[in-house]
C-alpha cells in the first residue's frame, strides 16, 4: 500500500493558528459555560465519529474484551497501565491483537467525535504533526495514488478503512475454529501506525482547546495505554513515532516519554 508522508508542510499554511476556529475563547467563559460545553464535548460516550464496534456475546473475543477492560479499570488506580498491555497467559496473540485493535479503534473514534467541532476543513487543511509531518491518504484500492486532504478527511478515510476490516471475517474473525489470516498482524501495524497519526494531530493541533475543556488527563491517559501496546507488540517503527518527542516535549507530556522509553526495549 503506497502513502506518503511529508516534510516541512506545516498547518499553519496561511498564517492562522491550526485548530483553532473563529469562536468564543474558552478562558473567557463562565464557569458554568465551561462546565457544560466540557459536558457537552467530552461527556458524550454516544458521541463517536464512526459507529462503534461491539463484540458478539458469548465469543472468545467478547471474553478477551471484558478481561482487557478489568484489567485497565483495575490497573489505572495503581498507575501502572503496561500491565494492562501485556498479552495474558495462555491466551491467543492474534486474538489479544483483534480485541485491542477493535479497542483502540473505538477509543479513538470516541476521543476525535469529541473534538470535530474544532477539527474542520477549514482549521486543518491538511492532515499533520507539526510543521515537520503532513500525512497523505491513500488505501491502495479506492484511492491508489496519494492524496492530499484535510484532517477530517483524512480521519474519515482511516475510519472508514478499518471499519471495513474489522467487519471482513477473513481478516478480523470471530467465529469460534476461524483462522487468522498469515498476514493478519501486517495488518493490524498498518492500522496501528495510522491511528496515531490521528493522536499525532490532535496533540499537535487541537491540544489547548482540549487543555481549556480540562480533558487534558483523559487524553493522556488514552494515549498513553495505546502506546504500551504499541510498543510492547512492536506495532508501529520508530521513524513512524518521530512526532511523539515533539508531543512529549511541546505539552508537558515529559513523564509520559520517560515512561514509554522504559518499555521501548
């Protein structure tokens, strides 16, 4: 599958501050005006870009599902996210691989639903990082030459992209005595190493606003636990992860770097 991934394209392209829509400044807001637009952005679980994917009750993988969120739910009053990540004992790789991946992918759905309001075509004319990355869209099948978009069109892409795989059986299957397929974890580094770009921008993009709302923990949090399990099945290349030392440095995320190096080897 053929992409490309720029240089030196930054989204501020005519000047304006990327993200950041003409509209009432956040810091200017009442209490109670802040209180209910944080509601109303981030208090929303209904709220997803695409329709959330659910697992079939009574699989292994709705099984695999419940346990991963235990043991999240059980490990995030101890701090200690990594051993949420790691793939429990006896268990399946692909299996803990496909239950994480339709994880994430609803995870992150939820997270950029939030913040659509301010991630618009006119915010962000091109889907990047940081002045250093701007990502092009290409699929290999519907689009086959890359293609310059906006972020939210680029989001809709992706989305819509894994939507598709995660549907398709033979990619993603869950009925019980179906194999993966040979190339199945190819394809979940492929999905993996494009949802970040979609934690890339919003880091890089839309960080203050979501600062000023005060959802600010429960992105790093989120971002945080997909980054242990990036590194800790060696999902996406180091040279793919270059925009998290400028996430890390620019937002105050240093702990987090620290953190998530510990585990890179």
């Amino acid at each position: 599958m053929m992409e490309v991934i720029s240089f030196g394209c930054g989204s501020d392209l005519d000047g304006r501050s990327a993200g950041f829509p003409v509209a009432e400044p956040v810091q200017a807001m009442s209490a109670t005006r802040r209180s209910d637009m944080l509601k109303a952005v981030f208090g929303n679980k209904n709220k997803t870009f695409r329709p959330k994917k659910n697992f079939q009750k009574g699989t292994k993988l709705y099984q695999l599902h419940k346990y991963a969120k235990a043991t999240i739910k059980a490990t995030l009053g101890t701090g200690n996210l990594h051993e949420a990540v790691v793939l429990p004992e006896g268990e399946d790789r692909n299996e803990w691989l496909a239950v994480n991946t339709v994880d994430f992918f609803n995870q992150i759905n939820l997270l950029y639903g939030s913040i659509t309001e301010f991630c618009t075509r006119d915010s962000c004319p091109c889907m990047s990082a940081g002045p250093q990355y701007e990502y092009h869209w290409a699929d290999g099948v519907n689009i086959k030459k890359p293609i310059q978009c906006s972020a939210p069109e680029y989001v809709d892409y992706l989305m819509t992209w894994v939507q598709q795989q995660l549907d398709d059986q033979d990619v993603f299957p869950s009925d019980i005595g179906r194999p993966f397929p040979k190339e199945f974890e190819g394809k979940v580094k492929n999905i993996f190493k494009r949802l970040f770009r979609v934690y890339a921008h919003m880091y890089h993009s839309h960080i203050e606003k979501i600062i000023a709302l005060g959802a600010e923990p429960h992105l790093n949090t989120c971002f945080k636990h997909f980054m242990f399990f990036v590194l800790e099945f060696s999902l996406v290349e180091r040279k793919e992860l270059e925009p998290l030392a400028e996430i890390c440095k620019v937002k105050r995320l240093v702990r987090l770097l620290v953190a998530l190096l510990v585990t890179w080897d």
